[in-house]
C-alpha cells in the first residue's frame, strides 16, 4: 500500500535530507518567516519526508504554503494570542500564521500546562495548514507524555448516506513514548484514505481503488477503477473509513465529527456552524504520563504490548504484523542513510523556486 | 443495519421501561450490590435498551453479570481506592467492581477535576465490565464538558496482516451538548461490528456479512455468509474498522490500540504487556467547556454544526443524513412511550431469574 504511494524507484530523486531541510529552511525565511519558526516549519516538513508520509511532506505541501504566502494569505509573522486560558487549557488565536508553526507553538502551551497539572490542551483558531499532525503528538511523547493532535476543516468527506462533502479528511494523531521499541504513532485521516492521496494518484496516474469515494449522487463506490480528477473540481467526495454502513463508515464519519467539534466548535474558530469550506481549526493535548502511572513502567509495558503486536502470526501473504509507527521508523533509518526519494518534477519545482527566490540550488549535489 | 440486529416485532415483547429498571435494580441488590450501586448499574442498562443499543443492554449483559456474582467473580460492595493522583488525574483501582459502577464513580472524579482546573482524567483497572460507555462520556455532557469513555481488553480483533486475535474491541465514546440539538453522541467498537452483536446474530440465526471477520488463517473475509458459530470457540476473528488494509482496517487497528495504551497501559491493569485475554482497564476524560470558550456559544455552534449534518442532501436510497446520538435520542423517545422490545427467550430468563431469587415478576404486566 505505502508503495502504491510513493514515487517509483526508476524515477524517483534521492536527495540529502540535510540539503532538503536547508534548502526549506531557506525558502520559507524568503517568505519572511523568522528564522526560529523556518527551522520549525522545516523540521514538521522533514519529519513527514523521513518517516514517509509523502503526502504531508515537501512534494504536496511545500508549494502550496509558497503560494499561500506569496498571495498574502498567511501571515509569515504571527503572533500568538491566547483568548482565553485556566490551569490547563487555553484558547489561541494563530493571528493567520501557517498551522506547521502555530501547532507546535500550541503544543508547547500544553505541554507545560501537563508538566504542571498533569495535562494540559489548547485549540487553535485562524491558523493555516496544520502539516503532519503527528508532529505535534510527537513532540509530547518525547516529554513523556501522550499527545493527542488533530486538525479539522474543509469539506472533503461524504457523511454517511450523504450525497454532498461536509467534513474534512481530518487526521486524529496520538503518540505515546515507549522504552526499547519504537514510537507508538498514529497520524491519519478519518476518511479512508488521505486528501492528498488523490493528488499523489493525480501524478502518478493511477486510478481509484474501492472503497475510497463515493459515485456523484453520494453512493460508496465500491467498484473503483475511476480516475482521480473529478468532474465536479479539484476535490472528490471522499468515504469516511469504513466506506459503507454495512462496514462502519458511520463511525469514521463520527470520527471526524468529533474531529470537527474538538478543533472547530471548541476553539471557536470561525464556519463550523455552516461547515464553510474555508473553515480550520487545530486541537492539541498532553497527559503527563506519571500523573497516572511511574513513566518507566508505562513504557516497559509499551514494550510488552508493541512487541506482542509484532509477534503475532502473520495471515498468509504477510511476512508480519506491524504497529503504527513502526514502518515510518524503519522508513526514516533507511531515509537518513540513502536520502528522500523525490518526484523529478518537485525537483524541478525547487530548482525554480531556488532560482526565483536567490537561493542556490543544492538538493541534487553529492 | 440497526433493525438488522433487533429482535423482529413479530416475537418481540414489549415491557414497560419503569418495570424493567426496578426488575433490574432488584436484581442487582439480590446479588448483594448496595441500593445506590444497583439505581446506577440499571441506569447503564437501562440507557442502552432505552437508546436502542441492544448489544450493551439487559438481553445480552445482565445474565452475564449475574452470573459473574453468582460465581465470585465480581465483588458486589467494591470500595474504590485512589492509587495517584493529581490536580487533574487519577488511576483507581475498582477493587474487582463491576465497570458499570466504577466508571460512573470515576467519571464522578473526573468531572470534579474539570470542575476546578478544567480537565480530568481517571484510568480504573481490577474492574469488570464497563458496560455501553457512552453512558459514562454522556455524564460529563449533562455537565456542560466533552466527555470521553473507553474500555480496553480481550482478545477478539485481529491486526491488520495478522492471523491472531490481540485486541479487544475496545469501544471509544465521545459525547458533547448542544442547545436545541440532541447530544452528540457516540460510542462504538473499533473493530467494524461491536462483539456482542455476533452474540445477537447466534440468537436470530443471521450469518455474518462481508468485513466483520477474517478467515481462521486471519485472511479478512469479504464474502460474508459465515455462521456465527465459530469452531475455534465463542470469540470469533473480528476485524478492524477498515476491515481490509486497502479499505483502512490499519487506522482502526490503532483505534483499538490506543483503547488499549489508555485504559490499561495508562492504569497499569495487568496483563497489558502480554495482551493476556483477561485483561482489562478503563479510561474516562472530562473537558469543561467553558475553560476553553463559553458554554452557551459552543452549543449554539453545535446545534448549527448538527444542524447542517442533517440538512445534508441524501444519497439515493436515503431518506435523511444521520448524526451520533440522533437515532438513539429518537429510538428513547419511542421506546420510552412503546416500551423496550425483548426477545421472548431473554424474557423468560428474567422469569426464572425472578422466581429463584423471590423477586416479583412484573415485566409482562400492563
């Protein structure tokens, strides 16, 4: 499935990562983002692009934010504001600053709210484009916390029994640290699979699989077979997990409702009552794992439990079972060593955004 | 699909819900459970028949339960114990009570930790059965908070390429208010039918549809028409929400997995590192809602948030786009007047159970 993804091998551009993270870094201070939140909005890029999570990395989303900027609708220098607040949560008005900057930014609220309290969780409103919202999960996980991240908006998913987009794809993230074993780490989309999936399937030129979307008048379309561009724009009416009642798609769909009222409805961020389409909002929280139980213990279990999930036999056509984390580890080891397979032609995008924006071209260098 | 699952109005019989919840209070004080225990432990039961959530209701839960008692293997006057805790957590042990009255008590805890800092958290382990959990997250709804219930444990899910059961089927509610609207309210396995409804299928000699279990090598079947009968025991090989890793079965093996992470790994209940099938643990969260914005703005967005979910143009097929907790809100309407249908086998157990332990049966009276 990941493969199905990813850029094939005969044409894909292994660049350095440290030469990517430069090269973003770069670019986003052009844009007149201070050098702190570059590094930042660099490093939510790179974490996306190292552990393989091809839609949230460079290749989708990288360009977009440049012309986001460059069209004045984000703001490169946004100043947090935070609306309202107690002992552990808080309100935070992301002054329209790009949501690969305000999260984290968010999260670090939470995160001292938990070191204090035990936990702590802030909602973000006017707040651009979230990234990989593991990311932000992660970044409690490694404090020895659980973190929870999510972001909501946009109408890409059909509801169950629905026959128009009402809801966004909107990825639920949750990290939790253990001892030996890898990260536990869960960063997807509520839908069956991710927004800019279609795009990537756009590029490489294949078709739909069943399950994914649903016919013009709302049916699940479990046959598949249909291209990605759609007649009705650039967005498709994507099935929530689950793809049909039969399934349980009322639960994905539920799911991202859930999504929608912790990020939309709780940060008081503007449309979530019409579900505009141009609404967003972000939800981030961290549980001090010893506020419950002696960190070591947790993640000695976590050990326990993630290894007897790997353990497990292995249905026939699997070598084995994996965990969620587990393979964007391994993707991020192989990655660091042999580089970041690209799409030639996001190769040739940076070579002219390099070119436009005075900035050398180093991504193909030795 | 819900009327898939009920009894058929042909045989069922209708009992009134005032005599069922003092037959079941009765019950329960027979199996030497305090008064106040008993009044809490039919409100659970009583929220899932009245709600039309048969799976967690009296038919297939109480005789489970009351054997449990009869057998010494539930303590009927658990004292819960406090083993930490903090501002806004705490871990409890339920002292071997049933989950029907532990969760209730440590929502209670919750609650009052978002009371004063604006959110709480309490994982309960030595506890049994939790019951429908959306009872627990609904409480902290009635309270003007977001309410979170979970239950963890037993083997019954497959992982996504595995051919072994690892997970249970780990329920996840989540409950908000609104104004006018009904309350958000979900709660719902995370493989893609809740276990006891395979229990419900045996009863009405229905065979399983396609993706709700695998084959015994742990290959997802897509076929259906299996019987519920399963050779390899009374558990059967249910799969993931997502049913296969094409569909997403991968993000509701998570799902269940961080079930698992916070109700028992979070409340170091045993058996969580060896995935033992009698293990078993609890999770229940709290956000206060006007900690992050006031009250009555959120549940006017709800309502225009619902609202619009429901107003969404149908599929063909369809009448109308549901949302969480609607059906249900609608079905306890019309069972509050009509009364609760009951198969007329789970009645006749109510009768013997009533004269062995010289409790007056007034079900079938008017």
């Amino acid at each position: 499935m990941l493969e199905h993804f990813q850029v094939p091998d005969s044409i894909a551009v292994r660049v350095k990562p440290a030469h990517l993270r430069a090269t973003i870094e770069q670019i986003f201070m052009k844009m007149n983002v201070p050098k702190t939140e570059a590094v930042t909005a660099a490093d939510v890029l790179m974490f996306a692009d190292l552990k393989g999570v091809d839609t949230h990395g460079v290749s989708n989303m990288l360009r977009a934010y440049v012309q986001a900027y460059n069209e004045k609708r984000l703001n490169p220098r946004p100043k947090l504001k935070i609306v309202k607040e107690t002992e552990t949560t808080a309100v935070v008005d992301g002054d329209n600053g790009l949501g690969i900057i305000t999260c984290p930014q968010a999260m670090e609220i939470a995160i001292e709210k938990a070191r204090r309290y035990g936990m702590g969780a802030v909602t973000i409103n006017n707040s651009g484009h979230a990234g990989a919202v593991g990311y932000h999960a992660m970044m409690a996980a490694k404090q020895d916390m659980i973190g929870w991240a999510m972001t909501g908006g946009g109408n890409a998913m059909v509801p169950t029994f629905g026959a128009e987009a009402r809801l966004g794809t909107n990825p639920i993230a949750f990290a939790a640290p253990a001892s030996k074993e890898p990260f536990f780490l869960f960063d997807a989309a509520m839908t069956t699979i991710a927004g800019n999936k279609i795009g990537l399937l756009r590029r490489l030129g294949r078709p739909l699989e069943p399950g994914w979307v649903s016919l013009a008048d709302g049916t699940p379309d479990m046959t598949g077979g249909q291209q990605p561009e759609f007649e009705a724009g650039s967005v498709r009416m994507q099935l929530p997990l689950g793809s049909t009642r039969e399934l349980g798609s009322h639960k994905g769909y539920a799911l991202a409702s859930i999504v929608d009222i912790l990020c939309g409805v709780l940060s008081g961020a503007a449309g979530f009552d019409t579900l505009d389409r141009s609404r967003r909002g972000h939800f981030v929280a961290a549980y001090r794992i010893d506020a419950f139980i002696p960190a070591e213990q947790f993640k000695q279990t976590m050990d326990g439990f993630l290894g007897t999930l790997r353990a497990t036999k292995p249905a026939p056509g699997h070598d084995r079972v994996l965990y969620p984390g587990l393979p964007e580890y391994e993707t991020e080891k192989v990655r660091s060593q042999k580089g970041i397979p690209l799409h030639p032609e996001v190769v040739e995008w940076f070579k002219g955004s390099c070119a436009e924006l005075g900035i050398p071209f180093k991504l193909t260098s030795k």
